[in-house]
C-alpha cells in the first residue's frame, strides 16, 4: 500500500466519493504529492502521535475540478495539497486536535470549521513551509 506518511495511505488522502460519482480524476502531480507528504509529517502524524488515537481524513487533495464541483474556495491550499480536514474518533475532540495545533505546532492556516462553540465539525489545517507559515487561526461558525 503506497503512503503519504507513517499514518495517511495514499488513497485515503485521494479518495473522493465526489471524484468517484462525477468521475473526476484526483490524481495529484509530483509537486503536489510533495506538499501532501509535508502537511501530513509535520501536522496529521504529529498529532497522531501525541494522542496516540486514530483520526479520520475527511478531506486531503482536491483537484481543481474535484475542487469546483464541491464548491470549494477558489484559493483552497486542499488544491496545492497543502491542506487537510481532520476529525477525530475514539474520543478524541476536534477541539482537543484543534488546541493541540494551534499551542503546539507550525501551521499557515488552522481553521475551526462550522461545529459549535465547544467543538468544530472538523478541523482544517494547512502547512506550507517553515519559512512561509502565518500561524493563522480562523473561525467559521
């Protein structure tokens, strides 16, 4: 089974129920998997790790058309594969990944996406490089 990273299979960070039903190819370019690879090392398994609980990937690379047809931002970082929405299981809050993020890691952008005031839907994170980060923390309610 080809990875992304320690936790991420490639076909969990690709697979679409969108793409599969308009049959969009979601298949990213080299440059892409590579920021894929960056986001899910240094954010998803970081997280992974510390919680020592499994996570779901609800949303990792889009194509720009998979990107279109699920109405996704015109400058979505998921297009670029430097963004991914994490929610957690087994216990472990999105909010608690959210916290541990935003205290703990580098980021561009952590966004606490929809939910309530005690716990996001999901959380979208996103990492471009050291040198590029703006540790920007959102909130779309």
């Amino acid at each position: 089974m080809k990875k992304i990273s320690k936790y991420i299979s490639y076909l969990e960070a690709t697979t679409s129920q969108t793409a599969t039903r308009n049959k969009i190819d979601n298949t990213p370019t080299e440059l892409e998997l590579l920021n894929m690879q960056l986001v899910a090392i240094r954010v998803f398994d970081v997280v992974r790790t510390h919680f020592a609980k499994p996570m779901r990937v609800s949303s990792f690379f889009r194509s720009l058309a998979l990107n279109k047809a699920v109405g996704g931002s015109k400058t979505s970082q998921h297009v670029k594969g430097q963004a991914i929405d994490i929610q957690g299981t087994n216990g472990l809050t999105n909010k608690q990944i959210f916290d541990y993020i935003k205290d703990n890691l580098d980021f561009d952008q952590l966004i606490w996406e929809f939910g309530t005031k005690s716990n996001p839907a999901w959380v979208h994170v996103s990492y471009v490089s050291k040198e590029k980060n703006r540790k920007q923390v959102l909130y779309i309610k």
